[in-house]
C-alpha cells in the first residue's frame, strides 16, 4: 500500500468523524489526510510502529500502537485497512465483529483489494464495493456477529529443537520457521556469554532458542510489528 489508501479516503470525508476508528499498518500520509483527522478527532490504531511514528504529531491517545482488542472497537465506525496478510485481514474482521456489525474496508488492488467482498464471504452477511480509485477498493461490509474472540485461538505454532514457538496473524512465515532461519540456526552456534540482539524478531526463534543453548546470553528481542512482539 501507499498514500493511496488515504487518498482514496479522502473522497469520502463523511466516513471520517470523531467516533471514526482505523485499523491498519500504513506509513505513507498523503497531504490533508492528517489536518483531517485533527480537525475531526478520528482515532488511529495500528500494530506498526512506523505508522505510529508517521501519525506522531496527533499524539496519544488519537494515535495508539497496540494489537487491537475488542474493548478498542465498542460503538465505532470501523475502517480497515486491509493488509497483505489475508489471514491477519480475516482475524482482524472476525475481532470487530465482536462488537459492531458494520465495517468499511479499504485495500490496493494488488493486495487483494477488488476482492475483498469474496475473501470476507463467510463472515459478512452482504458486501458491496462503494468506490474504486488510486488502485484501491473501497468496501461496505454487513458482518455476521462474532460472540468471542481470542487472540492465541488465531495462533500459530512451530517446534525448532524441543521449544514451541507461536506466531499470531500477520507475523513473518506464520506458523513455520522458514527454511532461511533454519539454516542460519543449523550453522551459526550461539554464543557462549554476552548480549544478542535479535532485530527484526518475528517469532523469537533466533534469540530464544540461541538463550536456550546457553542460558548466561543477554538478549534483546526488538521488532516494529505489535504482532510479531507478542508472538516473541
């Protein structure tokens, strides 16, 4: 995604008002899009921390970084933007249907975008797309009712010598360790003593299986991603 996203919000400044939240991990604010949402009051959530910087000068609490919980949603028109990970997209969708049953949508074309109504079937009770432009899509969806939602029953997770690791929607090769990790495991021995940081952490499974191997390690997990955070 990129600006366009929120130019195509732009055409439709009556779905922006203060009881306005939107849901999504994008960096890339076009002009007017920020004057907008400081005039109205809308809020921003976002489990990306680049798009949390990006929206910085609206300030907490307009702006928060955070995994979205059902509590965040109650009574708030919902705009999701829809992200490349199809199964994040459906979790996030399932979560707002907690507590509202309507949902806009918003997603480039090349992400799946015009066909979000068909990928969202089985938790909407009708979809209809409202505007195509910038090439993204524009969707109002009516969502079945959702009675509970949990995270961890989103989870994912894998085994790498006897340790379990859990990934939620969205992070970094979902529910597998990639072949990439494996052998950089297989070949690169943990350190015996020190400190390690794990950058760009995804599930942990480097840091934490390397503190595993040799308990006196000191390290640090860090990534941008709320998701990829939790699941470490």
């Amino acid at each position: 995604m990129s600006t366009a996203v929120y130019e195509l919000l732009l055409r439709h400044p009556d779905l922006i008002t203060a009881n306005t939240l939107i849901i999504g991990a994008e960096a890339d604010l076009p002009a007017g899009w920020q004057t907008l949402l400081k005039t109205t009051g809308a809020q921003v959530l976002t489990w990306d921390w680049l798009t949390a910087q990006a929206y910085r000068p609206l300030g907490e609490p307009q702006v928060r970084f955070a995994i979205p919980q059902p509590q965040d949603i109650t009574d708030k028109q919902v705009i999701l933007l829809w992200p490349k990970a199809k199964q994040q997209a459906l979790a996030l969708l399932q979560l707002v249907a907690t507590q509202v049953q309507e949902c806009w949508i918003v997603g480039a074309n090349d992400a799946g975008g015009k066909s979000i109504g068909k990928a969202c079937a089985a938790l909407s009770e009708s979809s209809e797309k409202t505007d195509s432009a910038r090439h993204c899509s524009l969707w109002n969806l009516q969502l079945r009712a959702n009675n509970e939602f949990n995270w961890l029953k989103q989870a994912q997770s894998f085994n790498w010598q006897e340790q379990a690791y859990l990934t939620l929607p969205g992070v970094f090769s979902h529910g597998k360790l990639d072949t990439g990790t494996a052998l950089l495991l297989e070949h690169v021995p943990a350190p015996s003593h020190g400190k390690l940081l794990d950058l760009g952490c995804g599930s942990g499974v480097i840091g934490l299986s390397m503190k595993a191997a040799e308990p006196a390690l000191d390290i640090t997990l860090a990534d941008i991603d709320a998701f990829a955070i939790r699941s470490s």
